[in-house]
C-alpha cells in the first residue's frame, strides 16, 4: 500500500468523485484508508443519559485504497 497517514489524496471513483482530501489513518490490512471530508454517513445515537435527546451524527467512514489516487 503506497498511501499513508498524512498524503493528500483524490478520490476517483464512487459518489464522492473528484473530492480532494487528506488521509487521517491507514488501515494496511483492510487496504483502506480514512479521508477527511469523504464517504460521510449518517449515524444515530441513542441519548446517553435520561432526559438527553439522541442524536444525529455525521461520520467519516474508510473507502477502499484502490479508489484514491495521491494528488500533486
């Protein structure tokens, strides 16, 4: 796997096509990579305490390596 930690990075294939981003973390054995910026999902929370309101979050989630290219 050539990307690592910290690369700047174009994504050049799925929904988030042609977005630019930097790589937070490596996952070498799952060949993926997690990108700031990219691949996005709604995930809900359950509230945590009574009487606190559950949530809606937005979460970064790791693409596939061979899907991301190193950009100039």
């Amino acid at each position: 796997m050539n990307i690592r930690k910290g690369d700047n990075v174009i994504v050049i294939t799925g929904r988030d096509k042609g977005k630019k981003g930097k790589v937070v973390k490596a996952f070498p054995k799952l060949s993926r990579v997690l990108v700031e910026g990219v691949n996005k999902v709604k995930k809900h929370q359950r509230p945590r305490k009574s009487g606190e309101k559950g949530q809606v979050m937005e979460v970064a989630m790791p693409i596939q390596v061979s899907n991301v290219k190193l950009s100039q």
